[in-house]
C-alpha cells in the first residue's frame, strides 16, 4: 500500500474530496429542507 501512494494519492484524494462535498452537500440540504 505504502508502494502504492505515490500512484494513487492523487486518484484518492480527489475521490476522497469529492466523496465528502458529496455528502455534507446531501446534508446540508437534508438539514435545509428541515430545520431544527
């Protein structure tokens, strides 16, 4: 895995980024659309 960081830091990063926005948008809006 360690050989492999270098290649896929990028990939996984970007995935991960975009894997949180993803979520704390669909949050976001849940949370929008009812409120506390």
């Amino acid at each position: 895995m360690v050989k492999n960081i270098s290649g896929m830091s990028t990939l996984a990063i970007y995935n991960k980024l975009y894997e949180g926005f993803y979520l704390s948008w669909e949050y976001w809006q849940g949370y929008s659309r009812f409120p506390l």
